[in-house]
C-alpha cells in the first residue's frame, strides 16, 4: 500500500466533513490504547504536518497532538508496560502526553468473569470512565477528541444493535462525528489500517482480553462476522448502502463516497448528523437560492435533496423537459466539495452556480439581467455606486436565518460584502482573488483595483467561529452588492 495515499486520503475526508479542531485552540487530543488502530491513528494525523502538498502545509489545522491513554489497572504489569511504551513513543514524536489511572480498579476486575451480563457491565462503566477523562482534557474553545473507529467497528456496533435494541436509528452504526468526538478513520476498513501499519513498521500490542469471547463486541467479531464474511464477501460495502439509505429515510444527514485503492472498491459512510432544514428563498430577480444551514460547511445530501432539484429546474427551464439524474448529482457532489463555482447548466437554460453553503438556480431570462448588470463594469473606471449599499455589520453578530433571506431578497448573488481597506481587512479575514463567472466584469474589476470582497454568509459563517477577529471587523466600512 502506498503510504501517502492512506494519509492523503485520510486528510481530504476528515476536510470535508469538518473534523479538524476549530480554531483558536486547534489542539487534536488522540484517545490511544497500544492496538493497531489508535496507534495508526496518532501516526497518520502526526504525518500531516510532513506532507509536501501545499494544501496540506498552508492549512496548518492541527497545531498541536495531545495523547491520551487510560490505564484501566486489569492486566498487572502488562498495562504498565503498555505505559511505557507510549511514554517514549510520545518522547520520540515531541508530543505531550496525559494518563489517567482508573480508581476503581477492583470493581473493575470483579466483572471480568464468565457471566455474559458482568462483562457488558464492565464494558460499559469503563468506557463511562474514559470518556469521563477525555471530557475533562477539553478545556478549551475549539478542542476536538479523535478516537480510531473504523468502517467494520460500525458494522459490528450496528449488527449488536439489531440484537440488543429495537431502536432502528442505533442500527446505523458509529457516527462520525458526535459532538467533539471525531472518527477520521470511518473512511477505511480493519484491513486497510492492517496493510498501512505494517507499510509504516507501526509497532502494537495485541490485546489478549480481545480474544475473550463474553464480551459482546468480541463474540460478534469472533464468531458472527467471519461467518458472514466468508459467504457474503461484500457485506460491507452493502451495509454502508443500506446504512445510508436507511440514514435518509430517518430524516438524518448522510453522505456517501466511493474511492479506488489499488483495484479495489472501498465504501464510506460518512456523516450521521441530525439534518438541518435546507432553507429556499429567492434574490432580487427571483432567481433560487439553496442554502445549507447546517454548522458543516458541507453542502451534503439533504432529505429529497434530488427531488427538489428537479423541481427548481423544471419551473426555471424554458422547455419543460426532463432532468437528468447524472447532473443533479453531479451538482450535488461539486457544491459538497466545495471546488467549483459553475456554471452547470441544465436542459431548458436553466444555470446552477455555487458559492459557499449555496447553490443558486436561474433562467436564461434572469441570466441576462445578471449579464446586463455585469457588463456595466466593463469599461468602467469605478463600481457602479447605485448597486452598493452600506451594511450593517452589527446585524451578522446577532445572524438569524430571517436575516438571510432578507437581505438576500433586495441584493445580487453571492451576495458579496465589498470594502475598500484591503490590506487591513486581509490581516483579518483575507479576501476572494478570482474571478468568479456569474460576475466576471465585477470581480475583475475588484481584484485589479484591490477591493476586498468575500459573500455575506461567508463572513458569518467567520464571525461565528472566531469571535475575537469577528469583533475587529466591525471597525471596517463594507458595502453590499
């Protein structure tokens, strides 16, 4: 296996589903054991930072790795010897490291018999123990906790589930992200993590209490799994489709990605956050505007997300026809990804362009006001003042959905914030240095004259993350188009 592909790919999941640490902090707590797949973990988010990929290098998400190891006190001398191992692999890497030592080690050790209900009750009181601990770790504004589960420890949780609940949603499996609890690993399978650890000569220890069968989780891994695996070889990337079907259908927020290694292809389930409400409203030429409300910067699949589409386009289009599906999710996929700005064009005229958390939908008919209007920059020797307005800056801080659509109603798409202090707004919030093709007069015009410009709900969605730069940006004058 191709040791960066691994991490390349680990890195562009964990960006799109927003899994680094928010700044100001930026402070990664790993949750790491001494067994393959937290090991693995540490090593792959520690290799970021020596990755030669510009994007990678400019980004800097994670300034700081802190381990954290809990040491339960069950196995003697062997939990103790785990201890040091991470000690001095912690001193090899420079990364600071914290340990907890159980309290109740006793009561611990009392349920590890052969009753099946003392184990699961030891399971659980242990986990309630660490989780305990890392949540004490999280002091500050933006820390994130990272734990190794992968794509199987989902399909092994959601196939304990079926046994022991008759609750369908626990049936999903494990989120990705749950509060300040991430997963970046849930965009590979156990075997994957095996091949990338022995390409790094990752060393870990195999833990021998996951051989014991009365725990649940090792009999569902034991004895269940590699039955099923043995006559259904491709159960998991069946248990990712039906997870994610099933995700939609609940009304939760659910992504799916396929990506190739080395001929095969592997699965991802992504995402399964609650589903915000996609919020639709117009701008001043009744052009129609999606707007992603959620806190991911991700675009993602929103319940009847494709029928909508189709719906928008229908009504906008000057022929009435028929949409095809292979545009709508291309569509889908490109405002997701967040790397392209349209226009994708539909049959009837219709144009959808995306900016930001939004994709916007116009007739050939209001596409030409947008041009007419854009033309004016032409040849011109400054902006066109009728079309600026001040903006309340103020108003952002208290951002309310209503705000949107009411700004949105009396102004142009994207909705840029325009000022003239460039070179101080920069060391705030830097600005947008490319064209962009809805308005490409415009913003050739702004960038050759060094205005700064960024759309409104970009600037909120700043504010909202970083208080302390949102509050300089109040001292600055902006106009909106």
């Amino acid at each position: 296996m191709n040791k960066n592909f691994f991490i390349k790919h680990v890195f562009k999941f964990m960006l799109k589903m927003d899994l680094f640490p928010y700044p100001p902090s930026s402070r990664a707590f790993i949750a790491v054991s001494t067994g393959v797949d937290s090991l693995s973990l540490l090593h792959c988010l520690h290799s970021f930072n020596f990755l030669k990929e510009k994007e990678m290098r400019e980004k800097n998400l994670i300034r700081e790795i802190i381990i954290l190891h809990v040491n339960h006190n069950t196995r003697g001398e062997e939990n103790y010897r785990e201890e040091r191992f991470l000690k001095d692999l912690a001193k090899k890497l420079h990364l600071r490291i914290e340990i907890e030592y159980m309290q109740n080690q006793d009561n611990l050790k009392g349920n590890l018999n052969s009753n099946s209900n003392s184990n699961s009750n030891f399971e659980f009181k242990a986990r309630e123990l660490r989780y305990a601990f890392f949540k004490k770790m999280l002091t500050q504004e933006g820390d994130r906790l990272y734990t190794a589960h992968h794509i199987d420890d989902s399909f092994e949780w959601s196939l304990m589930q079926k046994f022991k609940s008759s609750n369908i949603r626990s049936t999903l499996g494990i989120p990705v992200r749950n509060g300040l609890i991430a997963r970046p690993f849930m965009c590979v399978t156990k075997k994957q993590i095996y091949l990338w650890a022995k390409t790094m000569n990752i060393d870990y220890f195999e833990d021998n209490s996951n051989s014991n069968t009365h725990y649940d989780r090792n009999y569902i891994r034991q004895k269940i799994i590699p039955s099923i695996a043995s006559r259904f070889p491709s159960y998991l990337k069946h248990y990712v489709y039906r997870s994610n079907d099933l995700a939609k259908k609940l009304k939760l927020n659910i992504c799916l990605k396929t990506e190739k290694e080395n001929e095969t292809k592997t699965n991802y389930p992504l995402e399964l956050s609650e589903l915000s409400e996609l919020v639709v409203f117009k701008d001043f030429f009744g052009g129609v505007i999606f707007y992603n409300s959620s806190n991911s910067k991700n675009f993602c699949y929103y319940r009847n997300l494709e029928q909508d589409i189709v719906k928008v386009v229908c009504s906008l289009s000057n022929k009435g026809r028929g949409v095809l599906r292979s545009q709508v999710i291309k569509l889908i996929n490109a405002a997701s990804s967040g790397d392209r700005w349209g226009p994708i064009v539909f049959s009837g005229g219709v144009h959808a362009y995306i900016f930001s958390k939004m994709i916007f939908f116009v007739s050939e008919r209001i596409l030409r006001k947008y041009t007419w209007l854009d033309e004016k920059n032409k040849n011109t020797s400054q902006i066109p003042l009728g079309l600026l307005k001040p903006f309340p800056l103020d108003s952002l801080l208290n951002y309310k959905i209503e705000l949107v659509r009411k700004y949105n109603k009396h102004h142009f798409f994207p909705f840029f914030l325009i000022s003239k202090e460039k070179e101080s707004l920069n060391q705030v919030y830097r600005g947008i240095m490319r064209e962009y093709p809805l308005w490409p007069n415009l913003t050739s015009y702004l960038i050759k004259n060094n205005y700064w410009f960024r759309p409104a709900h970009d600037v909120i969605n700043f504010i909202n993350k970083n208080k302390i730069k949102g509050n300089k940006l109040k001292t600055f004058q902006f106009y909106i188009l």
